[in-house]
C-alpha cells in the first residue's frame, strides 16, 4: 500500500458569518488522483489554498508524506523546502509568468532558488522534455505562446520543486477542448512516470471523470459526498451530486429544470 501524500483533517474555515470550509477531511495516496467538486462557492478553492498554504485554517491541519505541515516557517530554508512539498498549478499561467522572461529562464530561475549547484541545463532540457515543449520554445516568452504551451510551463515550473502534491485550481478551463484533452493526457503520462499526488479542484465532472481515482463534492463548504470516482458518477447518492451531474448538457437538457432544482436544495 503507497502513504498518503497527502492528508487533510477536520480544515475549518470562516470569513465572517461563511463558513468557507466546515470540517473538511480527505486523503490522497501516492501517486493518487483526487478530484474535489463543486460549483462557485462550494468551498473546493479555499481548502485548495489551504492545502497549498496560501490560507490559513482556523482549525485542523494538513500533512505532507505524514508530516504536519505547520502555519509559519521559520528560516529561509525551511520556507523554501515546504513550497517545495505542495505546488499549484492555476486557471490562467500567463497571470504568474514574467512576459519579459523566457521559458528557460523561469525553469532556472525555479532551480537556482531551490537546487543550487545542481546541473540547471541538463534539469531544464529534462522539464521541457517532460512537459512536451522542444528546445524552440525554451527561448520563447509567454506572449509567443499558446494557451497550452504557457499551462504546459506553468506544470514543468511546479514539477522543477519535485513535489509530493500538485493542486490543479481549474487548470484545463480556460482551453480549448482539444488542448484540455492534451493537457489531460499529459498529467496523466506525468503520473504514471512519477509518485507525484494530483489534487484537482474543478467543476467540471468530464475532467473528473477523465484523470481522478477518488471524488469528494462539496457544497457550502462542506462534503456531501465522497467514494471512488466510477462509483459516485455512475450512482451517485446526494441529491446535490444528482444535480451536478444533471448539469451537464446533453439532448434534451432543461436549464431552468435544472436552475429551479438547485434553489430547492
């Protein structure tokens, strides 16, 4: 049996009257794939930023490889070795990369701050590599590339730390069809070559369907419902579940059907 990479107990969250998060806990192997759902609101961001340490849980905590991982660092060192544990990966790459730096220079810039000494272009030429960019666009900038080419950076970037987690935050959403299905088969190609752990927050149940193992879903910020991804798709039990999976366009699909059964729950 492979360790949890990751471990999330009883996160808690509250900004003002919302409880954001409500006693949320899940586990995800090694080499694991765990899908949270939920439309907006639901909750799945902010434990997601938990998870990453971009929030701050008012109680419970989360633990990497079955270590906690603590609300303060204290040190350089210790700061960068827990970014290094949890990596996320966002909607929109071109909002974190530097339009004036190239590919190559964001890989090393990456390596230098976390492996300094290492041999950078050897490790620079293995993430492109890995991520299915050539050497062409190694001196490209963000504006010169596709939607695709600048999420594939965004994940050869996250996957320079070497992580035990990547949180994927809607990372297909904003692409085309045929790139998210690219995209897919890349992580995919990733995991099977790695221990890495994938966390993917999205409302999108195709994606779901497609790259997870294991689904929670949530609603105001909490878990209505969690199993094995083919078992909750294929039955699920929470009204809510019902009602996410009756979102999805299909012949005959009735939005207002749908609209009215979602303010009754």
């Amino acid at each position: 049996m492979p360790e949890n990479a990751l471990e999330a107990v009883g996160l808690h969250r509250t900004f003002g009257s919302v409880r954001a998060v409500d006693d949320v806990s899940f586990t995800l192997p090694e080499g694991g794939s765990l899908g949270i759902v939920g439309e907006s609101g639901s909750g799945k961001t902010t434990a997601a930023r938990i998870v990453v340490g971009l929030e701050r849980a008012d109680a419970g905590e989360v633990r990497v490889r079955g270590q906690v991982r603590s609300a303060r660092s204290r040190g350089r060192a210790q700061r960068l070795a827990r970014a290094r544990e949890v990596q996320m990966v966002f909607q929109d790459p071109y909002l974190s990369l530097d339009p004036r730096t190239s590919v190559e220079a964001v890989l090393r810039e990456t390596l230098r701050l976390h492996f300094p000494g290492t041999d950078h272009d050897q490790r620079v030429r293995e993430l492109l590599d890995q991520v299915g960019l050539g050497t062409r666009a190694a001196e490209a900038r963000p504006r010169q590339l596709s939607g695709g080419q600048r999420q594939r950076v965004a994940i050869a970037r996250a996957l320079a730390v070497e992580p035990a987690v990547l949180v994927l935050d809607e990372a297909v959403a904003a692409l085309d069809v045929s790139v998210q299905a690219q995209i897919l088969n890349l992580l995919a190609d990733i995991r099977e070559q790695t221990s890495i752990g994938y966390l993917f927050i999205t409302h999108d149940l195709g994606v779901v369907r497609c790259v997870t193992d294991d689904v929670i879903v949530m609603r105001k910020g909490r878990i209505v419902e969690a199993g094995p991804t083919a078992e909750v798709l294929a039955a699920p039990q929470h009204p809510y579940t019902r009602l996410l999976l009756e979102s999805v366009p299909r012949p005959g699909w009735d939005p207002e059907a749908i609209a009215a059964a979602r303010r009754a729950l």
